[in-house]
C-alpha cells in the first residue's frame, strides 16, 4: 500500500465555499485538488493501492481529515471541479470523531495531523518529502511507505516535530523545489520503475 499525507494549512474545514472559487474562498484547495489527481490517476485507470489523507487546518472547523481510498473510491473523475464537489460534500456530513463516510471510497473525520501520522505509523513508515532529504533513487523506498507532504506552505516547526517521534525517513525527489501533486507523480513513478 502507498500513503499520501497532505497538510492544507488553510483548506477549509466546511462545506460553505463555492466551486468557483477553490482558490481563494477554500484556502488553496485546489492544491489538494491537484493532489487528489496525482495520487490515483493512470491514463485509463484509477492506483486501487493507495489511500489519500488530506488534513485541513482551515476555515470554520478545523482540524478536519478527507480520507480517499483508492480500493473502494467511485466517481472521481480527472477535472477539479467535480473533485472540489466530492470533497464539499464529505465537509457538509457531520462527523463525532468517527470517520463518516460520505461517499464511496471517501471518509471524513474530526482528526487532526498528530492523529493521523499515529495511525498510520502502525501501518507503514513515515517518509518526510523536503528538498534537503536523501535522494530517492540512492536507496531503496521502504513497504508501505506513508509519504507527508505539505501544501504551499512548508510545515510547520510543530508539525515536523510530530513527524520527529517516529524517526522519518527523509527524502528528496530531484534537486528542485516541486509542487506536492508533481512530487507525487515522480514518487509513483520511481515506486513502479522498482516493483519486480
């Protein structure tokens, strides 16, 4: 399995923002939106091994988690728009700590970064994408790697010091500076140029 953590600083937390206007009145949630795209597209396929974690730290409500699950995930299609749709309506649901779900393959749920880095440190292990990092292609990617990224904004010195207490591989992808949906691809790439 591979794993996508996303932190959006300032995403919104609820369903109040407008299709039009992700940009800007959902706190960049077309990054999120974009990186959505990354983690399950193929040209005529959807990437069934991987699950999406987008954590927003925004708006009205936070801290709020939209989990995709590309096993289970129905209508999702490649344009931002009906995405932003998938992701509003997971907003709009009421959640009490659970996770709720609101639509075939997508979650929601009150938890916040420290919540789900806990989580899925049981599963995998915790592999920070940051520039200064080892290179990817000089080392061998762990199993069921769980992959944190942030939006436009570096993460927080509180967010890296969670990461910290569970001893993160830290890896870089190339020796530039990239957007996390473009990070993601190249992540994928390298991953399936490896499976034998």
């Amino acid at each position: 399995m591979r794993y996508f953590v996303i932190v959006g600083h300032k995403a919104a937390t609820s369903g109040n923002f407008k299709l039009d206007d992700i940009a800007g009145g959902a706190g960049r949630l077309d990054i999120l939106v974009r990186c959505v795209n990354s983690a399950f597209f193929l040209s005529h396929n959807i990437r069934h091994e991987t699950e999406l974690f987008l954590v927003l730290q925004g708006g009205d409500d936070p801290p709020k988690t939209v989990r995709f699950s590309g096993a289970e995930v129905r209508y999702l299609n490649p344009d931002e728009r009906s995405t932003s749709s998938l992701i509003r309506n997971a907003l709009m649901k009421k959640t009490d700590g659970t996770e709720t779900r609101s639509s075939p393959g997508i979650y929601v749920s009150k938890m916040s970064f420290a919540d789900v880095i806990s989580m899925l440190a049981e599963k995998g292990k915790i592999v920070y994408l940051k520039e200064d990092g080892t290179d990817i292609r000089s080392m061998a990617v762990p199993e069921d790697p769980v992959f944190v990224l942030s939006d436009n904004k570096d993460l927080t010195a509180e967010e890296e010091e969670i990461l910290q207490k569970y001893s993160p591989e830290i890896i870089s992808i190339g020796p530039h500076s990239l957007h996390a949906d473009h990070c993601m691809i190249i992540v994928h790439n390298e991953m399936d140029r490896n499976v034998r």
